[in-house]
C-alpha cells in the first residue's frame, strides 16, 4: 500500500503494527496513557540544596517525573561536565523521599549498566540519536528509554533509531521532539510541533516536547508548553531551578520554581478544556 506521507515508516515502530499505541511504564507512571504526564528538574545536577528543592518543588507543582542531568554533554570542554555518579547518588536518594521516578541522560556504552542500576528510565540525547552502539545498548537494558530527536534529524531518521532499540526487545520507548536547527537565529532550536501529530499518526510510540531545549528562552517555554498539550503531545519535560540565574547549565531556559508552578495550573485549565487527565493537584 502506498504511504499517506512520503516517508517509508520501519516495521516495528510503525503504528499499524500496534494501533491501540505503546504504554511505556516508568517505575509506575504510565505515559501514553490518558494522563498528560510532566517530567521537570534541572538540566544538570549541580549540588544537594539545588536538586532537593527543586524535586520537592516541582512535585507539589505537579511533575510526575524528575529530571536530572548526571554526565552532561557539553559543547565547550571547559563547561561543566555533571557530577556523575555522586549525582546518580543525590537522584536516588530524593526519589526515596519524593517518590519521583528519575531519567537521566546516558552518552556512552560504557555508562549504561551504572546509570541504569540508579535511574528509572534512560535519556539518549540529540548528540546520540544516531549513536546506533548506544542504541542498541539501551535497547538490551530493561529500562525505559527516552530517546530524543536529533538536531539535524528527519522523522523518518527518528524512527529509525527507536527501532534499532525496538529490535533489541526493548518497546518502552518515548520519543521528545526537542527543537531541530534551521535558518532562524532568535531561538536556540526550532521546535517543530507539527512533529507531534505527524509521529502520533506514524507511530504507536508516545510523544512527548521539550520546550525548554525548543527555545532556549525562559520566557517562551509557558507558551510552547501550552501549545504542546493542545497539540496532542502525551507529555512535556522541562528545566526547572531553584535558582536559574545561578545555574551551572542552560539557566536561560530554566523556569523558576514559580514560573513552574505558575504554568501548571494554566496546563491544568488546557487540559480541561480539551479533556485530557492532568495531576492530582
Ligand atoms: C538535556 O535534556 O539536558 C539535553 C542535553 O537535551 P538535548 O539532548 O535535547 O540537547
Ligand atoms: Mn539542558
């Protein structure tokens, strides 16, 4: 049959082969369910009060997932690298008091079997989308995996590399449109929603938008956030700080713990409006 769009879709993400679409389960959080699920937290785990505050936060804003970033990728050598395994340590232990499931980014082969004997669920980032070694690896570990778009990536090269881990057995994938990089100057990626309903008609994988790393600019994330949930989007993740103008890594496109707090209750009315199941809050 010929396709209705001019991409060919590889078999095991393709969403004819499973129509009713993929529930992925992070550590009891479903997402690609009925709920339009959060995840937020700072890009980078910098320190113990940072972290804390910021999960405590953002879980009585509503988040039902915490980020954090361990081993970062930087694009200067010189910028700070991450905490790495201690802040793997610092992730599980406010998992312990908040009950937040953790995702973490992983950039090499070689990390995955430590971060994932600390993190609920795996995130490949837009450097490694087609670091196929590492998507295979992923693919072999039992965790979820947050597999996010390539800057420079098409559709169909995004689902090429969910179906490399697909091919391992692993099927608890969720993809994040992040941004891609075109012409424009005045924000940091283009954040291409109209990927959201093009891979929710293509695939049976949930979807989920980055609008922090979309943007780059703290102030047009509530907007991009808003218009994500209307879009059709199975979820968002965010950067959230304590203290952005502080931050070690992408504080201009970290919200404050205010502006978090601020943006979910607007969330909360969109999803009203559209009858989707947000929080409990
Ligand atoms: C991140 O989520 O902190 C990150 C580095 O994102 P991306 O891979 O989309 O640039
Ligand atoms: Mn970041």
């Amino acid at each position: 049959m010929k396709p209705d769009v001019g991409i060919s879709v590889p078999s095991k993400a393709d969403r004819k082969s499973r129509m009713e679409g993929t529930k992925v389960n992070v550590s009891g959080i479903t997402v690609g369910g009925s709920e339009f699920i959060v995840i937020a937290g700072p890009c980078a785990v910098e320190n113990k009060d940072q972290l804390f505050e910021t999960a405590r936060s953002v879980k009585s804003g509503g988040a039902r997932i915490l980020r954090g970033g361990a081993f970062k990728p930087r694009s200067s050598p010189y910028s700070f690298q991450g905490m790495g395994e201690d802040a793997l340590k610092l992730l599980s232990d406010i998992r312990k008091e908040t009950g937040l499931p953790v995702v973490t980014e992983v950039m090499d082969t070689r990390q995955v079997e430590l971060i994932a004997s600390y993190a609920d669920m795996l995130q490949v980032g837009s450097r490694n989308m087609q670091n196929y070694p590492l998507l295979k690896e992923v693919g072999m570990s039992k965790k979820p995996v947050l597999l996010k778009r390539g800057m420079m990536a098409t559709l169909e090269e995004f689902l090429l590399a969910a179906e490399y881990i697909l091919n391992q057995g692993n099927d608890q994938i969720i993809l994040c449109e992040r941004g891609i990089r075109t012409f424009e100057t005045s924000t940091r990626n283009t954040l291409d929603l109209s990927a959201v309903p093009m891979l929710k008609h293509l695939t049976h994988l949930p979807v989920i938008v980055d609008p922090s790393h979309g943007t780059g600019l703290r102030w047009m994330v509530p907007s991009l956030a808003k218009a994500a949930m209307a879009v059709g989007a199975d979820g968002l993740i965010m950067e959230v700080h304590n203290n952005p103008e502080a931050a070690l890594c992408d504080g201009a496109q970290s919200l404050s713990l205010e502006e978090f707090a601020l943006l979910m209750t607007d969330l909360k009315k969109i999803s009203m409006a559209i009858d989707r199941e947000f929080g409990n809050f």
